[in-house]
C-alpha cells in the first residue's frame, strides 16, 4: 500500500512529514490510517516530522524564550543550578559536561559542544512506593528551579505536561500500528520518567578542537524523543542506510520525532533507532549560529519490562529483556563519564 505523506528526501532515505491530526479528530478508520503512516516512517528510517500535532505555537515561543533567558544568565548565576549530586540528571551542565556519543562506548569522541538545562516529572504522588523507593527516590529527585527567570517553572511545567499527552498519543499511534491494543503501552509509560532538556549550542568564533561537535553520534535511549529546534546553521543530521550523514530539514510548525534503543528493542528492529548527531556550523556562517533545542526524551516506567513484542517475534526475539530503568541507568552513566582517561584524547 502506498501512503500518500509529505516528504523530505536526502542521500537514500526519506523522512515523512505526517499530519497527525486526523488521529485526534477522526473515527477509527482514520486513526489507523495515521497509525499507517507514522509506522511506515518508524520502520524505514526510524525518524519522522509531524504536523497537526495541537501544541500552542504560544507555548512553545515562552519555553524557547524563558530557556534562553536563563542561558543568558552569568556563568556564576547558572552554576548555583547545577545538581549536587553527580548521579542525579538535574539542573545545569556547562559546556563540555556531557559525551552523548559515550553512551554507545565511542573511545574517540570530545565532550558535546553545548550546556544544558534538564528536569524529570514536574510532580510525583509522594504516597506512592513507586515514586519513594530508593530507585524511584534516585530517578524522581526533585527539579533544580532557577529563581532569576521569571516565570521559568510555569513555562517549563506547562510544556513538559503538553509533551506528556503528545508522547502518550504517539505511543497510541505506535501500538496501532504494530498491530497491538490503541491502549497497550499505557500502563508501560503512566509513571514514566522523562527528561526534558534545553540544549544551547553557542556560536563557534574560534574552530573546534580534535573533531569536537555539538552533540557526537549517538541513538536516543528511550521509547521515542520529541525535538523543538531552531533553523539556524549547524543541525541535526542523521545517518542513512547508505552510511551517509544527512542534514534534517526544518519544517515550519511541526516536531521532529525520532525512535530510541527500547523501541527498537520491543519490535526487535524491525523498527529502527538511527544514529544522528548535531554538527557544527559552516566556519563562514559561526557567527550568529547559535542554536536552541527543546528535548523530550520519552523514557518508560522504570520497571516497565522491554522485550519482544508479539507482532515481532518473527524467527525469535533478538534482545534479552531489560527493565526501562536498568537501560537508562547504564546509557546516563556513560554519557556524563567526561573524565574517563584518553577518552577526549584517544
């Protein structure tokens, strides 16, 4: 069946622009037809844009603006938000901080180019055991607030509720199409724990050192991520069947969506999680390239059980299974290892 979707076409792969609102407005017929076009994109590519999604262009415009805010704070000012505890993903990072590309055991790749301000859940049920377990008190500690942007925490609260319910109906879409229950990945993703991140890449008046980029190559851990970002030079770039890097257009109004290692994992590849990066900017274009992504990274509950799916099994399932709590953990671990020796220098 041929699914008649908008695309984005780049050296051997294509990447969908779906319009996902007849899944919000539409009878059953029309939801599994969305269903249709978003899995054709989850199985080829593993990344897709959509469109008609609902979220508040208002709401989107005050994150953007209340992140950069708080990233035009002094560095002194930024600091006082950084996580007393090394093992606890919370508040801010400084330039150099974090190596995506660790967390898929690459010796060879420089700290990320970028800082970054993250949170978890923006409220837990403290009766819960779930939440006040020592694992759940490690994943679920408390949001670091910056006090000096105003209206920092309503904003943020506000966006990371809105990206809840639009990864909640992704995972609908995502069921229906690997042949499941509307409803089957609810009870896996209602006590998730998602980091929502803001990542200022600065501009780049002098040239990088020893291949150092904006973020290095690396697949997202997750169920899916949902990105924001801005259309400035240096990008997000994706790596096609090929073995080429190409470059992932900005298309007005839309998100980006793209698949992490625990779905893949749950269809047994038959949908993929693609390696991407963010590069640097053109050396002719550096000044004025600075670049500001809002980051979803949709991660189940973290007992939530990932192994094969029953649509899936094919000639047998190809991954042992794993809790979504365990896979975080290691890929998290790996990715702030910074100081790891000969890593930044290999």
């Amino acid at each position: 069946m041929t699914l008649a979707v908008d695309t984005r076409t780049w050296a051997g792969a294509t990447v969908p622009v779906v319009d996902i609102a007849g899944y919000f407005s539409g009878d059953t017929a029309e939801k599994r037809r969305v269903a249709r076009e978003v899995g054709e994109a989850c199985r080829t590519i593993g990344f897709l844009v959509v469109s008609g999604h609902g979220v508040p262009a208002s709401l989107i415009e005050r994150m953007h603006a209340t992140s950069r805010a708080f990233f035009d704070l002094p560095d002194s000012a930024k600091r006082r938000s950084m996580t007393p505890d090394p093992n606890i993903y919370r508040g801010y990072y400084a330039i150099g901080s974090n190596a995506v590309a660790y967390s898929r055991d690459d010796l060879v790749a420089p700290p990320d180019h970028r800082e970054i301000f993250s949170i978890n859940r923006v409220a837990v049920d403290e009766t819960d055991p779930y939440y006040t377990s020592p694992l759940g008190r490690r994943i679920f500690a408390a949001n670091i607030w910056p006090e000096a942007v105003p209206d920092f925490r309503a904003t943020w609260t506000e966006y990371y509720r809105t990206m809840e319910k639009l990864s909640r109906d992704l995972m609908r879409m995502f069921a229906l199409a690997l042949d499941l229950d509307e409803f089957w990945f609810d009870d896996k993703i209602d006590k998730h724990m998602t980091n929502l991140i803001a990542s200022n890449y600065p501009d780049q008046p002098e040239e990088l050192p020893n291949g150092q980029l904006r973020a290095g190559p690396h697949t997202d851990y997750g169920s899916l991520t949902i990105l924001k970002t801005e259309d400035k030079p240096g990008g997000l770039e994706v790596l096609d069947a090929r073995g080429n890097w190409s470059p992932v257009s900005i298309v007005p109004d839309t998100f980006i969506i793209n698949l992490g290692d625990l779905m893949a994992q749950w269809t047994n590849d038959r949908w993929v999680s693609t390696m991407h990066r963010v590069v640097n900017p053109p050396r002719e274009r550096a000044i004025g390239s600075r670049r500001q992504s809002l980051v979803f990274f949709h991660q189940p509950n973290y007992d939530a059980m990932v192994e094969c799916l029953p649509s899936c099994h094919g000639d047998g399932a190809k991954y042992a299974p794993i809790t979504s709590g365990e896979h975080l953990l290691m890929k998290m671990a790996k990715m702030q290892d910074v100081g790891r020796a000969d890593k930044s220098t290999a």
